[in-house]
C-alpha cells in the first residue's frame, strides 16, 4: 500500500515512516496539514497516519477533507494521539478517523494497524467492483428492454390499426367475425399497454435533470392526459401548489401512474376524490397522492413496489404490475423512497420522498 504520514514532529514522523517501510509498505510523509492534504491528493493513498496537533490544518481538519473528498476508493485513517486520551480519540472517530495509536509511537502497534488497515482497503475495493458490476448490469438490462420495447410496440401499433380497419368493415360482423376481432383488439391493446410501461420502467434510473417546477402545473398537466378516464370514473382531483425542484418528465410520469391508480381502483358506487399535495421535510420533499378508494392492505403494500406485481381482487381493472415499481423506481431515483399508507378518507395514500438536489 501506499501510506501517507503526517506529523510536525521530526522525531516521530522518521519512526513512523520506518515502521511503514519494514511492513513492505511505501512511504510518503508531510510535515504539516497542508502539505499531508495536498500529497493525498496528489497519490491517493490507501493509508493516512496523522498526527493530531498539528500547526495550521490539524489532524482532525485532514481526516474531515479526506472523508469529504470525491473518491472511488476508501482511505483508512489512522489517528496518533498523546497517550490516548479519550476526549482526542472520541474526537478523531467523530471526524472520520477508523483507528488511533499512541505517541509515543510504537512501531509494532503501527504495524498491525496497518494489516487492518489492508483487509480494510481490500474489502472497500472488492465492494466497489461489485457495485460497479452492478450497475453496469442494471444499465445493459434497462438497455435490452427498452430495445425489446420499441421493437414490439411497432408490430403492435400496426395489429391495432389492421383491427381498426376491420372494425369498420361491416363485412367482418356478416362473417361473424366480429368478436374475434374484438377480442384480438383487446388484447393488444393490453399488450401495447405492458409495452409502454416497460419503456416507462426502463428509462427510470439514469441522469436526472432536475428543474424547480409547481406542483399545481404539473397536476394540471396531467388531469388533461387523463381527463377522459376521470371523468368515466366521475372522479375530482384536488391540489395545492408547492415549488420543488425534481426531473419534470421524471415527477410527470410518477403522477401519471398514480393518479390514474387513484381513479381506477375506486370503490363500487363511491366517486373517487384524489388529492395531490408536497411539503419540505428532513432532507428533502415528500409529494402525496391520497385517494379514497379500495385500499392496500399492509401485509401488500412491500409487495405492490415490485415490478410486475398485481393483487387480482375482485372487480379489480386489468393492469400490467409496472405502476408502482415505477413510480418505487424514480424516488429512489431522486435519492429518495416510496411509502404507501393508508390515506386519510380510508383509501390509499402514497408519499414520494425525493431528497434535496441541484
């Protein structure tokens, strides 16, 4: 590894550096704060030793810089401390520091600080190709469904376009062919439905483009796209305005789905009432959507986030599973979360956190 080691101390710095180098590790050294910060990020070491009482930039101002620093890799900071007085070590781990040895220094202990200090570093970097396997993953995934999406959508678009032909072709009725052709209609209808939601799903997770926005725009927006399916469910849609800044296109579709849930998933005989409302909260914003309608029961609520998941309860309209993955998929997108309770009026009440960004 490379170890970093910082002390104004001439007398302890050369005992550090030549414990570093007998455990086989190369050795840079700084005889003050700011020169330790600028060699750190200069070489990126895997190891930091500093010394705490330093002139200038001290060594809990290093270790706070060195935890605040955009970096791919993990650095594992030790603190030297005189006689290992609590109150320092305590104020060391507050600012970041993994581990502290006593001055005066010991080479041995410095020694098996640093094979801790390796294991350390190694796991932090087996981790960090994981997770940067596993995103690329997530990318080719969305990637190929999205390709597949676009690819069925086109032969789709065409079916429904033969069926509406043959639907006013009165001939079709003549040779009793007329449910078929209802039934085939249907059918891709449904299909062109799952299609578009997967094309949904997939482009959820990339860049954001966040933009400050009014809520009460964006529900307008909205109700306009489905103003036809609200007011078959003779539905009213209440809204305050709030300014929150979040991906326009993003936050637009999230809406969509779940306002278009609110509406669908009524209770026989019951108008459906949805109100939409934002506020500022610890971190961030949380968006509502309330309604007054059948219900998730607790024991569903997990379950329903999961893409492709439906609950087939009675009287329940057909659906493709995708909605609230959806909606699950741009929160944590935002940094946030989905939560679902039950809403207010006894129906179902969705909150999307989105956590504060630029």
């Amino acid at each position: 590894m490379t170890v970093l080691v910082a002390d104004d101390d001439e007398g302890s710095l050369l005992v550090a550096q030549a414990a570093v180098q007998k455990s086989g590790h190369k050795c840079i050294v700084a005889a003050d704060g700011e020169a330790a910060w600028q060699l750190y990020r200069e070489h990126r070491p895997e190891v930091v030793v500093t010394d705490l009482a330093m002139p200038g930039m001290d060594g809990l101002a290093l270790c706070r810089a060195i935890r605040a620093a955009s970096t791919d890799s993990y650095t594992y900071v030790v603190l030297l401390t005189s006689h290992g007085a609590p109150e320092d070590v305590l104020a060391g781990m507050q600012a970041g520091a993994d581990d502290y040895v006593s001055k005066p220094l010991d080479p041995f202990a410095l020694h098996t600080r640093l094979l801790g200090a390796r294991r350390v570093t190694a796991l932090h970097g087996e981790l960090a190709d994981a997770l940067n396997e596993a995103r690329g993953s997530n990318a080719r995934l969305a990637e190929f469904t999205g390709r597949v999406s676009h690819d069925l959508r086109n032969p789709l678009t065409s079916i429904l376009g033969y069926v509406e032909l043959a639907e006013m072709d009165g001939e079709t009725e003549s040779q009793g062919l007329g449910d078929y052709v209802e039934i085939i209609g249907a059918s891709a209808r449904r299909m062109l439905s799952m299609v578009d939601d997967l094309l949904a799903f997939a482009s959820i997770g990339g860049s954001l483009s966040r933009s400050r926005m009014s809520l009460a725009d964006l529900v307008r927006d909205v109700t306009t796209d489905l103003s036809q399916g609200l007011k078959a469910a003779d539905a009213v849609v209440e809204y305050e305005d709030f300014v929150l800044a979040a991906d326009p296109v993003q936050m637009r579709v999230a809406l969509q789905n779940l306002i278009h849930n609110a509406a669908a998933y009524r209770r026989p005989g019951v108008p459906p009432v949805i109100r939409v409302s934002a506020e500022a909260n610890a971190g961030g914003v949380v968006v509502r959507v309330a309604d007054n309608g059948k219900g998730i029961a607790e024991e569903d609520r997990r379950r329903v986030m999961e893409p492709l998941t439906r609950l087939h309860r009675p009287g329940d309209p057909a659906g493709t599973g995708l909605g609230l993955a959806t909606c699950a998929r741009i929160a944590a997108a935002h940094g946030g979360r989905l939560e679902i309770s039950p809403g207010p009026a006894g129906g179902t009440m969705v909150s999307i956190y989105l956590a504060e960004g630029s």
